[in-house]
C-alpha cells in the first residue's frame, strides 16, 4: 500500500504541477506571476489577462485534477478495494503540485480550481450543495476567498458523511481535512486581511497593500 501511495502522490504532483495560469501568460508574453497579485491562478488571470485567459485556467486547472483522479479510480487501481483513499491521495498530490510545482521555483496558485475538480471526481454530488454554498457567500460578502474556504470546510465533513462505510474510513477523513488545512495555509494572507477589513471585494479596486501578497486562486 505504501508504493501504492506514492505512485498517487507521484502522479498527482506530476499532473498538477503543469500550470495553466502561467503558460496562458507565456502565450500572452507576460510571466503572470509578476502581474497582479503574483499568484497563477484562476483569479489573478481574470483579473489580469481578462475573461477568456480566466476561464481557460480554470478548465484547465479544474480537468488536470479531474482527470487523473478518474485515472486512478478506473484505469491504475480500478480493482483496489480502498482505491477511494488513493483518489483522495492522488487529488491532494496534484494540489500540492500546482501550488508548489518545482519547474516554477514552487510559485503556483492556491489550489481552488484544482480542488474543485478533486470535489467532482471523488463525489459529484456535492455539486448541488457546494455551488449554493459558494455563489451565496460570495454574493452575500463579496469575499472569494469567504465562499472558496467554505467550500473547502464543507470537503472532510462531506466525505464523512458520504463514505463511513468504506474500508479506511478515518484515513479517508483525515487527508479530506489535509485539502482544509492546505487551503486555509494558501489563504492566510487572505484571512488576516479579512480580520483587518482589507480583503480585495468583487469589483472593488485593489487595496494598494496587497499588490504585493497573493490572493486567491
């Protein structure tokens, strides 16, 4: 089991350390971490390159996750009785590689479009609640960040909730609570402006303050 999750962890950091943002930047002649916020996620090319540069990172960051967990559920593992832990494990290894891809000096994004497409791979019907809960937060607040990290809070409780009967069951909870931990750690800059009243709001200039520090993804 010990290779087994290696080779998830290995293949999921491959997978994920390919980064969107940054080559849609390169095809713009521009490094996207020395635009905006310096971070080359979803967020920071919509704000930076536009609507289309936005929407092409979030797909390609959203399947680049999506895909290679379904790899491991139906092609590497399909006959592995805890292969839902190895999804999970896969999933975490590809965020870590797009937050941390060492062919960028570990400057990737935050890892939300990433995550959401873990979420849908590993059990689609958190859609139906995990959209709601997004849209309204945002809505509400104006925060990205308050209803990306909602979404993310919601991921362990779900998945205790949905696979208490699978083999694995704590191990399965505790790396769901490892996607919370890491989104909460990619968005503490994000949370101390939040608690100081400086967080960046949907359609808001940007604080001059945070030209500097990264935002979501």
């Amino acid at each position: 089991m010990a290779l087994q999750i290696a080779l998830c962890i290995a293949l999921g950091y491959l997978v994920g350390s390919f980064s969107t943002g940054y080559v849609i930047g390169l095809i713009n002649h521009v490094d996207i971490r020395e635009m905006g916020s310096g971070n080359a996620g979803t967020t920071n090319a919509f704000r930076t390159l536009g609507k289309k540069a936005g929407s092409i990172t979030f797909i390609g960051d959203f399947f680049k996750a999506l895909l290679v967990v379904l790899l491991v559920r139906w092609v590497i593992y399909k006959d592995v009785d805890y292969v839902k832990l190895l999804e999970l494990i896969c999933g975490f290894g590809c965020v870590l590689g797009h937050n941390f891809p060492v062919w960028l000096k570990f400057h990737g994004g935050k890892g939300i479009a990433v995550t959401a497409g873990v979420f849908v791979a590993i059990d689609p019907l958190i859609l139906p609640f995990g959209i709601p809960l997004f849209a309204i937060l945002v809505i509400t607040t104006k925060y990205v960040s308050v209803g990306s990290l909602a979404v993310l809070t919601l991921f362990p409780i779900w998945n205790a909730f949905r696979f208490r009967e699978l083999p694995y069951y704590w191990a399965i909870v505790v790396v769901s609570c490892m996607y919370t931990v890491m989104a909460f750690f990619q968005h503490r800059q994000n949370i101390k402006r939040l608690m100081n009243g400086t967080e960046n709001k949907i359609g808001q200039k940007k604080h001059l303050e945070q030209e500097e520090a990264p935002t979501e993804s």
